[in-house]
C-alpha cells in the first residue's frame, strides 16, 4: 500500500507533470475576432502614444552649426591637414549662431562629429578599465596598443581612446556678455564614481613625438575629468554627439550668440566633419523622431491589418 501511495505522489509532483507534458498550461484559441481585437487594441495604443512622442521632440529648440570648413583660412583650405597640424597657425574661430525660437535653460552645448567611428574593433579595444581605477597600480596594459608607454614608462590614462581626445573649445558671447557654460556632472555619476579613480591622475599623457587629442591637467584626478570620461563612453555609430556643457540661462527669439571656438581637432585627415549643437531639452529628452515615427508606423499598420481581417472575415466566414 505504501508503495503504491509514493508512485502516486510522485505522478503528481511538477517534476513528473513537467517530463509528461502534463502541466497546466493557457492554451489560447486565436480566433478571427480575437485577432481583429488585438490589433484594434495596438492601433488604439500606439498612434496616440506616437503622436505625443512627436509633439514632445517638435518642442525641442535645437541649432546646429558646422564650423569644420569655415574656420579653416581660404589659403589654407586647399591642405586642411596641414593646416591643422601646423602649430605656428592660429586656430581661433568666430562664428554666429542665431536663436529663431525661444530656447528655455538649460540648453545643452554638444559637439557632433560625422564619419568618426568610435566602434572601430582595434580603438574600442584600446584602453584599460582596470588602469583608469587603479592608476600605475595595475601593470598589465598590453591592450592600451599602440599607446601603452613612452620612453619606457607607463602612460595614464593609456590607449587610443584617451590619445584621441576631442580638445576643441568654445566661448558663448551674447549682447557683449559671456555666457556662462556649466561644465560640472556632464558625464554619468556611474562613470565618475565607479570606472575612473578619485586618485588615479594623468601621468606620461601626450609627452610623445606624435601628439593625438587634448592634454589632461595632472594635477586633477581622473574621476573630476569630464571631458574624458564623456569622450571614453564610444559611440556605437560614425555620426554621435557628446555633451560639452550647459548654458544656464534663456535664449530669447532673434538673440545672436557668438561662438569663439579653437578649431584643433583634426578631422580632416579622415573626411569627418565637427558640428556645434545648442538643444533644449523635454520630458523625452533630445530630439529624436523615431521613436515617434516608430509607433505611428507600428499603429497604422496594426490598424490596417484589423480592417483587412475583418473584410475578410466578413466575406468568409468559415
């Protein structure tokens, strides 16, 4: 009897239910209505979601102003490379970027750059987390190469990514006042507290013959330096922006807002091209219209597969 009492239990555990196939399951009949139900319901759902994620990126005031070919002299335009390598050439800028709607603080300072991959395989792996934490403390840096060290000394930060570091500059003039640009928590808290060491400072950096990018104050630790840390966060795509700053003040329609930039970094060895951004912000942040693109497209086409089935339902009704 007892016997017989465990076979029976042992039938009924989830276990044996699971290698039988004998679990309780939902089992749904997709009939004709129901389908038509569904994508009635999607339509419903993602054509007004859609449109309010179009209405929120339209409400953002954005300004972009290429200044890679203006900012280079007419003499020098025919050998922009050598231009730009040549240190003995100024490099100051002025441009003028005029506000055609009114633009609430803060308004969000970015340089893009165009045909620049960062998600190149050799350059994404260039670089040494563990070094960024820990400074000359870590020793093994053999995938910082090609710039590992100089002089037989360790760089810090090593690898091409903080080599190439983006070091144009810019000022903001309005009505012969400065703008002041806020320059503090542009990069993600995760990044300054947790990847980059509040002792770990720049060491070695940009002393060789082949100069990449912007320098690095050594005397401030890698978890203050922003810039870098912004830079160091790759871009999976050739066209990316990065945030430079914040201006803390409003814009109003028709302001003129000089731009005195130095134009340093080279993009013209590769065809690239540098852009300076003014964006506001919204509740869906930047602005971006796929998203909404995106469910409007998801919507209507929801919607015209459920009138499709319904004619089809009505004409054959078996």
């Amino acid at each position: 009897m007892d016997t017989d009492r465990e076979r029976h239990r042992a039938r009924e555990t989830a276990f044996y239910l699971f290698t039988q196939q004998s679990l309780p399951a939902c089992k749904p009949v997709l009939t004709p209505g129901w389908v038509i139900a569904i994508f009635l319901f999607m339509g419903v759902i993602f054509i007004p979601v859609g449109l309010i994620t179009l209405r929120a990126s339209h409400c953002v005031v954005e300004i972009v102003d290429r200044y890679d070919i203006d900012c280079v002299p007419e003499p020098s335009r025919m050998d922009k490379v050598s231009y730009i390598q040549d240190d003995s050439i100024p490099k100051n800028c002025s441009h003028f970027m005029k506000v055609h709607k009114y633009m609430k603080a803060p308004i969000y300072i970015y340089y893009q750059l165009d045909n620049y991959y960062q998600n190149h395989r050799r350059y994404v792996k260039s670089r040494s987390d563990k070094q960024l934490l820990d400074g000359q403390k870590y020793h093994d840096t053999s995938s910082c190469q090609p710039v590992e060290s100089n002089n037989n000394r360790p760089i810090v930060p090593c690898g091409l990514i903080a080599w190439s570091l983006f070091n144009d500059t810019f000022e903001f003039i309005r009505e012969g006042a400065e703008l002041k640009v806020n320059r503090k928590n542009i990069a993600w808290k995760s990044d300054r507290g947790h990847k980059f060491g509040k002792n770990v400072y720049p060491s070695n950096f940009q002393n060789g013959t082949l100069i990449g990018g912007g320098k690095l104050n050594p005397e401030i630790p890698l978890s203050d330096q922003e810039d870098l840390i912004v830079w160091m966060r790759t871009s999976a795509l050739p066209s990316f922006r990065k945030l430079y700053g914040r201006i803390e003040e409003d814009l109003d329609v028709d302001d003129v807002v000089v731009v005195n930039l130095m134009n340093n970094y080279n993009t013209y060895s590769f065809g690239g091209k540098k852009k300076l951004v003014l964006s506001t912000s919204s509740w869906l942040g930047g602005k971006n219209d796929f998203l909404g693109h995106a469910c409007v497209f998801v919507g209507c086409s929801s919607l015209t597969l459920a009138i499709i089935f319904m004619l089809l339902h009505v004409k054959y009704r078996r």
